[in-house]
C-alpha cells in the first residue's frame, strides 16, 4: 500500500508529516480569507454609527446557543484523535459522527435563525450590516457543512481502522472553524 | 497497561475541563453587556466592559482551543510563526484600507456618498425610536 503513495506523502522537510502541514497551511489560507471579512466588516462598523441600530436586531440566544453547540463538537472531534492515538477506529468513528451531528445541529439552528430574519425583512441587501452578517455566518456555514462531509468519509475509513493519522487532520480543521465561530459570536452578536 | 490506561483517562479529563472552562467563558461573554451597565466605575465605563467579555474572552477561547483542542502548543514552532505571518497579513491589509471606510474626508478628499448615507440613515433611526416610543406612550397610558 505504502508503495503505491506519491513520494510527497511520506518525505518531510519540516519533520510535520505532509497531511497535517498541508492542513495548517489551509488554515493559514483560511485566515487571512475569514480575518479579511471580518477586519473590512469592523472597520465598516466602526465608521458607520447607524450600523450599531442594524447590529441590535440579531439574537444572541440563537448564537450563544450554536457557540455552545460548536464547543462541544471541537470537545467531540478532540475526542476523537484521542480515540484514534490508541488505535481505535470504531471509538473514533463514534465520535467523529457525534461531532458531525454537532455540524447538522448548528446548520439547523441557522435555518431557523435566518428564516425568521429574512421573514422580518432582514435580508442580505437589506443594508451593509445584514450583507455583512449573511456574508461572514454563510461562509463559515459552508466551511461547517464542507467539514460534516470530509468527517463522514473519514469516519467511515476509521471505523475500518483505514488512515486512521487522518481523524486528527479533520479534528484541526475543524477546531479552526470553531474558532472562526468564536470571532464572529461576539461581533455579530455581543457587541451590540 | 494499566498505566496506560490510566494516560488514557488523564487526556480525556483533561479535554473536558478545557471545554468546562470554555463553557463558563461563553457564559461571561452572553452576560457581559447585561450586568457590564451595573459594573461601571470611575473611568471603566460600561461599553469597555462589554469590550472585554466579547473580544478579550473571545482571544482567551480561541487560544485554550488551538493550545489543547488543535495541539499547538505541542506542535513544531513552524506552525506557530506561520499562522503568525498570516494574522499579520490580516493587520497590514486592515491598516492599508481602514482610512478610507472609517473616515469619511481628509485633507483633499471627501466620501460625499458615505456622510450622506449615514445623516439619511440616522434621520431615520431617529424619526422610528421616536414613533417607537410614541407608540408605547400611548399604548402605555
């Protein structure tokens, strides 16, 4: 099987295994992409004083409530590494589709947040606050619901006990949008 | 083996008391613009509170979950420095674009379209908290 890998996959300058280095690297692509959208949405927030009334209309029970759900998935993906360190594909798999339904959870959560915003007028084009808001919370939606699909696939090789290093590279993806979320609960939601 | 196990146990205690730790947090930053008006004193006014339990809370999260979560602080310094240059990345582009959409006029210069829309847009704000308050005057007596 090792055979048949390209020669990238195995060599390693940095000493990082290549898998891992190349997800860092997606991470750190990723945040000048997410810290672009959010440095422009605070900038525009600051120079603009009748955003602060647009700002007000979020709810920060929805968002306090996908920032708990999103924790405790990262604490479920952690747990998963863990489970897959010891060799433990079936544990690991477990855990990696307890994390994925902390992603459905939180997409779900988001339906019913934006169908009643969008109900009540607030739309994308409804002013630079809410294209902002749309914007910034559907792009971290898509990086949620890409991370559900990858982890299905990965959960399905772990419970097989197949690349099992590769629950770990999920597991880091997916603390990084974690952490995006955590940026964006407290400028979208918080200060108001 | 039964050390082993015992690792095991540790790491796995370990990781939900981070997330234990997270969870108080996300609760301090949900509370903090309610009870930040009752906290003000001297020079700390309310809107600095509120600063802090959003955006300080939010940096002390987002460390515990890349320290222990994503393993940084066991991860070769390579990364660290790597996702450094990239956050500066994200303060250079911030600084270079930042003067023109905070500001609205310089020395030799002014967004005519950006002042107008935020004296139209305050007018209305203005005009509906007054309508608003009218409002629940009236229903109120």
């Amino acid at each position: 099987m090792s055979m048949t890998k390209p020669i990238a996959t195995t060599r390693s300058a940095t000493g990082i295994p290549t898998g891992k280095l190349a997800v860092w690297w997606v991470i750190g692509s990723e945040i000048v992409i997410f810290g672009g959208l959010l440095a422009s949405y605070i900038m525009h927030r600051l120079g603009h004083p009748q955003w602060a009334e647009y700002a007000s209309h979020t709810n920060a029970w929805f968002g306090g409530t996908n920032t708990f759900v999103l924790l405790t998935s990262s604490l479920f993906a952690v747990l998963a590494h863990h489970a897959a360190e010891q060799g433990d594909g079936k544990t690991a798999a477990k855990w990696l589709w307890a994390t994925c339904a902390g992603g459905a959870i939180f997409a779900g959560i988001k339906a019913v947040e934006w169908t009643i915003e969008i109900q009540h007028g607030y739309t994308i084009t409804a002013n630079g606050f809410w294209s902002f808001y749309y914007t910034a919370a559907g792009l971290h939606a898509l990086h949620v619901i890409a991370g559900c699909i990858i982890m299905l696939i990965i959960a399905n090789d772990a419970r097989k006990g197949i690349e099992l290093h590769r629950v770990e590279l999920i597991g880091i993806y997916w603390h990084f949008v974690d952490i995006v979320w955590i940026f964006l609960f407290p400028l979208l939601y918080i200060a108001k | 083996m039964a050390e082993h196990t015992e690792d095991h146990d540790h790491e796995q205690a370990h990781y939900v008391k981070i997330w234990g730790i997270l969870l108080v947090l996300l609760i301090i930053s949900v509370l903090g613009p309610v009870v930040a008006p009752h906290l003000e004193f001297g020079f700390l006014k309310a809107w600095m509170i509120t600063l802090m339990t959003a955006f300080g809370i939010a940096i002390v999260k987002a460390y515990l979950v890349a320290a222990n979560f994503m393993h940084l602080n066991v991860e070769k310094k390579y990364i660290s420095y790597m996702l450094a240059t990239m956050l500066m990345f994200m303060l250079l582009f911030f600084a270079g674009t930042s003067p023109d959409v905070m500001k609205h006029k310089g020395q030799n210069w002014e967004n005519v379209a950006a002042e107008a829309e935020i004296e139209r847009a305050l007018a209305e704000q203005g005009e509906a908290s007054h309508g608003e308050h009218g409002a629940e005057h009236e229903a109120g007596h």
